[in-house]
C-alpha cells in the first residue's frame, strides 16, 4: 500500500493549486461612496431645497455598497418568493413567503423613511427631493423592493380624497416601522400599500375591468373578480377599481378586515418575471371581497390618478438608479482593466462609450430629482406633462445603457456572479409599468391638448436656458413645432423632444461646461440624437467626463 501510495506522490497538492497568479481584474466594487462619484445628484438635491440631507443620504450610500448590503440584495433575487396557498390541513391562508434578505431590504428602505413619510411634511420642505435621493441609492443596491415602497409613497395623496379613510390608514403607511404578516391594520406598528387595476382583458385600458362591485347595507361594496396584475400582494391594503352601479370606481381593500378576519382576496399564482424576481407579483381574484369606496362612484380612474402619477415618478427615478448603477459598474471595471497595452479607460473609444453613458446618467439623475422638486413645491402644472415625458424617455433609454454598460466588462459582465445580468432583466420593466411606451407618450399628447397650463410650465421650464446653446435653442424651436401638432403618430417623438429639452434645460443651467455642451452636441445635433453608445462628437472631453463618476 505504501508504495501504491508513493506512486501518487508527484501528485500530491497538486490539486486545486494555481496554474497562474490572478491578474488584471477589477477589485471588488464594496465600500466606495457613491455620493462622491455622482455629482449630479448631489447637486440637484442641494438645488431642489433638500440640501441637510446629504449627511444622511451619505450615511445610506455607504450602506448600500456595503458588502453586507450587496449580499442581502443577491440572496433577496437567488432566493425567489413563493406562494403557500393553503396550509397543511387544507386550509386557504393565501400567503407569500419571502427570503429574510428581502425583509432587511424593506426593513432598511421604510426605516429610511423613503416610502410614505414625506406627505407628513409641509410643503416646500425638501422632504420629498430627500426621499427621492434615498430611493435612488436604495434602488441602484436593489429594484425589487422598491415596488412596495413605492406604491405606500403613492397612496397617501389617493387616500386623501377621503379624509376618513385616509384617517385610519395614514398614521400606518407614514410609520417608519416595518412589520410583515397578515393582521388587522390598527394593530400593526406599520403598514405597506399596493394598487390593483389591470385585467386580463384590459390591460392598460382600465376602463375595461370586468370586477363587479355591488353596495352592502353596511355602506361597504363586496367585490367579485379578478385582477392581472398585483405586485407586492402580501401588502396590508389595496387601492383597486371595480365597476359600481355608477361606473368604474376606486375601492380600498384591506387584506385583513376591522373584525380580525381574511378578506375574500385569493392569490391565484405568481407571475414567472423577466426581471424583478425578488418581488412578488400575483394573480388574484376577488369572491365577494369587502371594499370601501375611495371617492365618488364613476370617478375611479380620477381618484387613483394621484397614485399612479406618483408611482410614474419612481419609475423615473429607478430607471435613473438603473442607468448610475450599470455606469458605476462599467467605469470601476475600465478603471482596473487593461487591455492590448494600455489601461481601458485611458482607450480613446472606451473613454467615449463610459462618458456617453455618463452623460445619460447626469441627465436622468438631474430630471428625476427636478421633478420630485416639482412635488415637493407643489407644481402640478409643469408634472402634468413633464412627468409622463420623462417617464417615457428615461425608462426607454435604461435598457440600452445598461446593455452598454455590461458590454464594457465583456463576458464578465455577462455571468450571472456581475451584478450586470440582474440589472439588464430589471431595465425594461419601468417602461411598461403604470403604462407602456405608447400610453405614456399618449398621456403626453393628452396633456397637450386639454392642459394647456402644463404646456406653459414646460415651455417656462426649457426656455430658462434659451440663449445658452444654439443647438439646444434649435431643439427648443423644434418642440414648439411638435407642440402644435396633435398627429397620435407623432406622439413618441413628441415626449422624446419634450423631456430631451427639459434635460438639456438642466444641465446648461447647472451642470458644468464639460457636461452641458457633450449632451446638447450629442443630443441637439443636426444629425439627431443618441444612436449608440461612443458616437460622440469629437470635442467631447471624455476622459474628464469618465473621470467625474468614476468611483473611489
């Protein structure tokens, strides 16, 4: 046996040993300050009125590039919800059980304070622009969660318009506590919302919902039928629509009744998602679900409007937090790699492809935070339309920067262990969620035509930095020009102008020279804007652009 064994010995050790030393990789991307690489939203939340927050928004941008942080975010998406229909005995309990990743992601975001607690504030506080800036860090560390904290962000405003209902609910959704599990929602340290419109046959045409709801003695109406989707379904309310006898309608229903008993909400299963995999979205039905009536009967579709403009705002901001996120990723790779020679960031191209994708970054970060300014102050006119145009524009142009951005690290960036595959499949979900690119650039068109105030705003807006850009003054022209027409076939390349001008407007104004004149000479020229990443204009200062968001 011995000297079977010796036979063996030039062997020994040998396994598992490296051929090679490991070179010529990237560090780790932990513990960098992600406010340090992102100027622009620094700048904007100290423009926007919200400039005290940024010792705490500092102490959460560590958090969130915490080793810890990032391995919570990848457990919550590895480690999928299921949906527990019935217990062991045969009971129907109707529950989704999460990985506790996913609970110390909501546990993190609703301690923040960045779902309902802005609404608390006075008016021109600062404290939605705060709010927003928290979303957004906590968005680039994960999406899934966001869906829920963004939804209880959007429901106080559509709450509102029964003071009564809002009396009992609010205290609840504005608590910084968070507390998962079926209960009566007095009982609860603090709660979670959702909304439930769309239909099978509908879609985004809400106004075909099927969903009866039929009046109680009792003053409630009891609700039959079924809805497509409803993500985050282990919330503790709904805001949902349902045809009334006076027409289509919005409802509040609980998931636990004042009684203490189920309400009549079944989960019929969970969605099989491209992206979003950590949060739960389901298919429910309603068998006679007990609903209190938000608002007038007929007028459902006015009453949850409030929340579905506000959830719109979050789809910008987390397509933002998408596009920072994937440049982050891209720029510390290329400032680690080198290839053929030299260092990628200091290639000539390279430097080209980061800085136009950082030049996407500055400009959503500076329109999201605009507009959450806009919420903050109050500026209904100029949200009507600048809103649903951003929403079209910055959500469609996630996918492809994140596209670019993965293409940077190569194959890296293509395995499942980068954070850029999970990021890709997140990318396209803010440009179908609260209406597809078509409906949104037909609520802009709508805008135009019946809000002829948002018009002035917008216009007052963009014309704040005429004189600053020929090109951009160009641009400016050429939106008018959209503006009178109302040809639907034109919709899209209305809102695409629309929020373009409004970014251009942004960054001449406040951001540097070297940012302001690379977008306006990449988006305002003569032969159009952005077609793929890298086709900048040759004067572009790349290098000091790559250098400004590079992280540390």
């Amino acid at each position: 046996m011995v000297d079977q064994l010796s036979a063996f010995a030039p062997f020994v050790g040998a396994v598992g040993s490296e051929t090679h030393p490991v070179s010529n990789q990237p560090p780790p991307l932990a513990g960098h300050d992600p406010l340090a690489c992102d100027p622009a939203l620094t700048d904007a939340v100290g423009r926007e009125g919200a400039q005290d927050a940024l010792p705490d928004l500092g102490r959460l941008g560590a958090l969130i590039t915490s080793p810890e942080a990032q391995e919570h975010a990848r457990l919550a998406n590895v480690h999928e919800p299921v949906l527990r229909t019935h217990d062991r005995y045969g009971h129907r309990i109707d529950e989704v059980e999460f990985h506790p990743s996913w609970h110390w992601l909501l546990r993190t975001a609703v301690g923040a304070g960045l779902h309902a607690t802005p609404w608390a504030a006075e008016p021109g506080t600062g404290a939605h622009v705060r709010r927003a800036a928290g979303f957004y860090l906590m968005s680039q560390l994960e999406s899934g969660h966001g869906c829920p904290v963004s939804m209880t962000y959007a429901a106080v405003p559509a709450l509102r318009h029964d003071p009564a209902l809002a009396a009992v609910y609010e205290p609840g959704l504005l608590s910084t506590s968070y507390e998962f599990g079926l209960a009566e929602p007095g009982t609860k340290a603090g709660l979670l919302a959702g909304m439930s419109m769309t239909e099978k046959q509908g879609g985004s045409d809400v106004r075909a919902g099927t969903t009866a709801a039929t009046p109680a003695p009792d003053g409630t109406y009891r609700l039959v039928g079924h809805k497509w989707f409803t993500s985050a379904p282990m919330n503790d309310l709904f805001l949902t629509l349902a045809q009334a006898p006076g027409g289509l309608t919005c409802f509040v229903l609980p998931r636990v009744l004042p009684d203490g008993t189920r309400n009549a909400i079944r989960l019929q299963r969970l969605k099989d998602k491209l992206g979003n995999r950590s949060n739960a979205s389901a298919e429910i039905e309603y068998t006679g679900a007990t609903g209190w009536r938000l608002g007038d009967e007929g007028r459902g579709v006015a009453t949850i409007i409030d929340m579905v403009s506000m959830t719109r705002l979050d789809c910008v901001l987390g397509s933002a937090a998408l596009t920072r996120a994937a440049l982050t990723e891209a720029a510390h790779h290329v400032a680690h790699r080198s290839a053929f020679g030299s260092r990628l960031a200091d290639a000539p191209l390279m430097q080209a492809v980061v800085a136009d994708l950082a030049l996407e970054s500055e400009a959503a970060t500076a329109l999201a935070l605009r507009l959450a300014g806009a919420v903050d102050r109050g500026e209904r006119s100029l949200l009507r339309l600048a809103l649903p145009a951003s929403k079209y524009l910055v959500c469609k142009r996630a996918p492809g920067v994140v596209a670019e951005a993965l293409e940077c690290l190569g194959g890296n960036g293509y395995v499942e262990e980068s954070a850029l595959p999970r990021l890709y499949r997140e990318a396209p979900l803010n440009s179908i969620w609260e209406g597809s690119g078509n409906v949104t650039a037909l609520d802009v068109l709508r805008a135009v035509t019946r809000s002829p105030g948002s018009v002035d705003a917008v216009l007052a807006e963009v014309d704040a930095a005429a004189g600053a850009d020929n090109r951009f003054d160009r641009g400016v022209r050429e939106l008018r020009s959209e503006l009178q027409g109302r040809d639907e076939r034109r919709a899209r390349r209305l809102a695409e102008l629309l929020a373009l001008c409004l970014q251009g407007a942004l960054l001449l104004r406040h951001a540097p020279d070297e940012v302001s004149s690379a977008f306006v000479a990449s988006r305002f020229g003569s032969d159009g804007p952005w077609r793929t990443a890298g086709t900048l204009p040759p004067d572009v200062p790349a290098a000091a652009l790559l250098e400004r968001v590079t992280p540390r």
